[in-house]
C-alpha cells in the first residue's frame, strides 16, 4: 500500500524545505498542509495522480509513494 507524503519546495531556489508524512490518504495530507500554511489552499490534480498548491514563495506537492519493496526484488512473486 502506498505512503502519501506532503512536501514543500521553495520556488525561486527549488530546494525542498520541509516533508510532511506518512499519511493514510491524500486527503489527510491535503487537510495538514493547510493547518502548516494557516489558510485555505487550491489543490490542482496532475496526471501523475499528485496534487500541487502554491503559496508563494512555496509550492507544496501531495503525492502517493510506493512502499521499497525487499532488495532485489519479491523473491515469490
């Protein structure tokens, strides 16, 4: 099952300054990134099934992550 994460990227310099997660939904990470920022956002829905807000000078992107499988692989699939 997949891990949904929050993560903050300060726009003009690209680097990730803050990971919110693991979170159960995309909902639920959606709902703590507006308790962080303090104000309603508008969440866009990408192709990718991710979702990204701006609030200048942050973009904050909610995305689904697969759990790392074992190294090298399942061994019984």
């Amino acid at each position: 099952m997949p891990q949904v994460y929050a993560t903050a990227t300060h726009i003009p310099s690209g680097e990730v300054t803050r990971t919110l997660g693991p979170f159960e939904s995309l909902h639920t990470a959606r709902s703590a990134v507006v308790e962080v920022v303090g104000q309603v956002l508008l969440w866009e829905r990408q192709s990718t099934g991710a979702f990204v807000a701006e609030k200048y000078p942050t973009l904050w992107v909610v995305e689904a992550r697969p759990e790392p499988g074992p190294p090298g692989g399942c061994a019984i699939c």
